[in-house]
C-alpha cells in the first residue's frame, strides 16, 4: 500500500518533532529539574510534543478518509 506523499510528509514531521520534543524533556529530567532547564524541557519540549500528536492524528483522519473508513 502506497500512502500519499503528503501523509508521509505529515508522519515524519511528527516523528521528528515527537522526537526532539522528548530530547528536551529528557534534558529536563536528566539535568536534575535545574532552573535553566526548565524553559528547554517545559516551554519548549511540551509544546513539540502536543504539535506532533495534532499532526500525528492529522495523518490518521486523513489515511482513514482515503480508505472510506470516515
């Protein structure tokens, strides 16, 4: 099954977000909930991690619609 490029497009930006959001959240955790940290995991990882679960569920509507399942 071949999904359209713009789905692809869509899940890697995702991915890729998902991705470094928890790098920033991890950074947080790991440098022992410091100050500075806090602008890098919170104010920055967070909302990277709520963009990519809106693009990931953006992806679903759209391959469950070119499917005929919505």
């Amino acid at each position: 099954m071949n999904a359209p490029a713009s789905v692809d497009r869509l899940l890697r930006t995702a991915v890729v977000l998902a991705i470094i959001g928890m790098s920033c959240l991890l950074v947080f955790l790991l440098s022992g909930f410091a100050a500075w940290s806090v602008g890098l995991g919170i104010f920055l990882g967070v909302p990277l991690l709520v963009v990519a679960l809106v693009l990931y569920v953006m992806v679903v509507i759209r391959d469950l619609r070119r499917r005929g399942a919505l």
